[in-house]
C-alpha cells in the first residue's frame, strides 16, 4: 500500500497550509523510507526501470504484453471476445495487432466496458485529462501501483541529467503558489517533500522577475523541472538580468507536457549551459519516453508500456520520416488496462536508436495533437511544431506567441512584446511565418497584453478552430 495515495486527496490542502506547518509536515514526511511512501510496487518498478540490454528489455516487454492481454480478454468486457487469441504458443506482439484501436471517445462513451471486473471499486483511482484536448476524458489507475511506477521511471529519467533525490529543483509546472494571491503575498514556496523551488507560473511577467530571482539566488537550485512555455520568459530576463550565482549551479533542465521549440532549447543552453532533456508522457500513463543528454529524440522505455506508430487506416509505420499517430498498450494497470490506446499525439518514426538504449524505439519528434495543425490554402497540413521550430530573427523582442485559424490559409498570430510592435515589425513577422508555410497562409499579426494559458498551466501555441480531421490525408506524408 502506498502512503502517497492514501495522501493524495489530501496534496491541495498541504499546499495551501501555513509555511512553517508544510515545512515542519514535509520534513518528517521526507524522511520516510520510498517504500513506506510509495509502497512495494515502487521497488519493483525502480528495479524495472533500471533494466538494461536489448534482449532482456525485449523479454521483459514481451512478458508484460502478454500478462496486459491475458488479463484483459479474461476479465474487461470490452476485450472478452478476443479471449481464445493468446494461445500458449502465439506472440503477444502479433495478438495485439489483431485487436481495434480504441480511443478517448471509445473510453469516454463506455467507460465501464473497458474497466475490469476483477478488481474492486476501492482499488480504482479516478483520474481526469486535463481538458486541453476537445474530448477530456475521466479514466481510472490502479491505487498503489500507477503512481508509484510513474515515479520510479521518473527518478530514471532524471538519472539521465545527473539528478539525484537529494538535490533540491527548480519547478515551473504550472504549480499554483497560494500566497501568491494574498496582497503582498510570496509567489514562490519551497515545497520540502519533493525538494522542490516552486514558482507561480501566474507571474510570469517582467515586473515578478526580480521576486523570483531573490528566490533563486538564495536556494540555488541545481535542477530545473518546467513547461518549456514558463521556463522561456524567465531565461530570456535571465538572460538580460546575468544571476551567475543561481544559474553557474545549473546541472540540468528538464522539460514537460509541452512541445519545445527551437528557440526555445537555444535560449536555455545559452542561458543554463548544460544538458537540456524532455519527457513526453500523458495522464493515463500508457507510455513514456524522453530525450537524452547528446540527443533531442524521444526514446519509449519498452518496459513501461508498448509503443507502436499507426497511420490513418492504423497500418504500422515503418518508413523513418514518417508521421503517424501515437498508439499505447499500457503495463501494470489491472483497473483500467489501455489496448491499442490512441493517444491522439502524432511522431515523426527516427530510422535509428542511441547507443545507449538498446531495445527503446525513437521518433524524431513529437509533433503535437491532430489540432495542433495549421491548414494552408491548398489544404496541406502544417504541424505547429514545423512553425514553432523556426527561430525567425523577427521575433526577437517578443516574449510569447500564440496562433489562431479560423479559415484555411489564413492564420492569426498573436503576440507579448513589452513595447508597441511598428507596422513594419508586425508586416515583417507575417512575411517571416508566411515564407515558413510556403506561401501556404496569409498571417495578421496583433498584438496583444497577454495570452490564457490552460487551467493546468500549460500554454497553447495553437487555437484550432477547423476539424482537422477532413484534412488529414496529407499529414501522414510529411
């Protein structure tokens, strides 16, 4: 059984409590060994995650295909039918792809024919997207085993960047600080369980930066967790603003739930000088992968759930350069086991793996939803990523963007700057975005005082209001 939880109902109000009553709580909390927090799946899933070798990465692979299957045709009513498929002999790997691709809508419109009928209620943890997506989904974990994995493959991960559990983090993850709306309240705490600087990320603004370089240059932390979206205002006045004290201790930035961008990643090697990683994962916990160190592709853990790369008709993709959709089997979930689960993300295969990582498939790059498209003139789709990977020198003195489409081939582009844009800088920057669709899309350039972010904090780089989906043939050719 895992504390963490029992205690995870609980996490708003630890939050919200009084300074010296989180302190002295999370100091005695964070004491507890890992396995009394997070119980004794953590241990095994650690112990999973660190497996190494090609061969015992696949065998590993191919053994919890099979228990997730087996599992799912005996017990979960949306799979009984495919029961006599998984004979002793049969590859799991070729069962699988035999069986439907299921999505959110399948989920969302029968959920109780996808959870098992083996486990009990009380064994069922609720869960909810975050609603950034036009189909938000509620869905359920396994208590006591999700979370603990997710963690486990998490430290993995920060392994890569050098991380260890006694550093303390900088996180910029669209965590709320509450002091933050008290008049003259704190906009950054320390959060002692986690080891982590929390900054608000609703204060992201110029005028808030000298509040939380004070934070930095006093805690001086030696890893940083963000959305890259919040991470780039603050490297941009750091880098205006030099705080070598806090930035010269920097070992590595680690980057979440958001595409990151070309000018992005050249901001913060510029501004932190050290290996800067990211992670793609998602709320239902079906795969993860991450980038390493001396290489921007993502690399899916075999072990952490299966990865396959689907094209429209859910043929596999085999060709590298090709874009097709995400597609999940998901391990260690008994409550609600993911089959064939369609992420609604879309990646780019990469023809090879790193040297490192015997056995993990990697993509190129992970482009996003199949909203997060700009559709041109003649109808080609282009990924926002495609957009967002262009450093154009025209935007130099803009602190955020945000793209809007109503109408094919024409596309809104909204901008922060802290002083007025000319005409000339806005006719400028819509030449820069329209020679990168090719002629594609007629950009409008307004300048605007802020732009929302999601109620989890994150930004969106695109506001799509077209049904991508009577577009779609093209996508798959990029």
């Amino acid at each position: 059984m895992a504390i963490e939880d029992l205690l995870h109902p609980y996490l708003g109000k630890y939050l919200e409590s009084p300074g010296w009553l989180k302190a002295s709580a999370g100091r005695a909390y964070s004491l507890l060994p890992p396995r009394m927090r997070l119980g004794r799946a953590y241990g095994r899933h650690a112990e999973e995650a660190r497996a190494a070798g090609a061969q015992a990465l696949s065998r590993l692979a191919e053994r919890k295909l099979a228990e997730t299957l087996r599992w799912a045709f005996d017990s979960v009513p949306a799979y009984e039918r495919f029961k006599g498929l998984l004979g002793a002999r049969r590859d799991a790997r070729e069962v699988l792809a035999e069986l439907p691709v299921t999505d959110k809508l399948d989920i969302k419109r029968h959920t109780q024919r996808y959870l098992s009928t083996a486990m009990p209620a009380q064994a069922r943890l609720e869960m909810f997207t975050g609603g950034s997506t036009r189909n938000p989904l509620r869905f359920y974990l396994q208590k006591h085993v999700t979370r603990p994995k997710e963690y486990a493959y998490l430290q993995d991960f920060r392994r890569r960047a050098g991380a260890c559990g006694d550093d303390l983090f900088l996180a910029l993850r669209g965590r709320t600080v509450p002091s933050a709306a008290q008049p003259g309240g704190s906009i950054w705490m320390v959060e002692p369980i986690k080891r982590q600087l929390i900054l608000s990320s609703d204060h992201l603004e110029r005028r808030f930066m000298p509040a939380y370089a004070e934070a930095l240059a006093l805690h001086r932390p030696r890893y940083i967790e963000a959305f890259p979206s919040a991470l780039y205002p603050l490297a941009r006045w750091l880098a205006a603003h030099p705080l070598p004290e806090f930035t010269r201790n920097v070992r590595g930035v680690m980057l979440y739930s958001e595409n990151v961008y070309g000018y992005q990643l050249e901001k913060f090697r510029e501004v932190f000088g050290c290996p800067i990683l990211s992670h793609y994962g998602h709320s239902e916990r079906v795969l993860m992968a991450a980038s390493m160190p001396d290489d921007d592709r993502y690399f899916f853990w075999p072990q952490y759930g299966h990865f396959e790369l689907l094209d429209a008709e859910d043929r596999p993709v085999t060709q590298p350069g090709k874009l097709g959709f995400v597609v999940g089997t998901s391990f260690d979930n008994r409550v609600m086991p993911f089959v064939r689960y369609r992420t609604g993300d879309l990646a780019v295969l990469s023809e090879r793996g790193h040297p490192l990582l015997p056995g993990f498939p990697a993509c190129e790059r992970i482009v996003g939803r199949l909203q997060e498209f700009v559709v041109c003139r003649d109808q080609r789709l282009m990924s926002i990523t495609t957009l967002g990977v262009a450093h154009f020198p025209e935007l130099a003195l803009v602190d955020a963007i945000q793209y809007e489409q109503h109408v094919p081939g024409k596309v809104v582009l909204k901008v922060v700057s802290e002083a007025p844009l000319t005409a000339a800088q806005r006719e400028a920057i819509a030449a820069a975005v329209e020679r990168k669709t090719q002629g594609g899309c007629a950009v409008e350039v307004v300048q605007v005082e802020a732009i929302a972010r999601t109620p989890r904090g994150k930004a969106r780089m695109l506001v799509q209001h077209l049904d991508i989906r009577r577009y779609f043939g093209a996508a798959t050719e990029a």
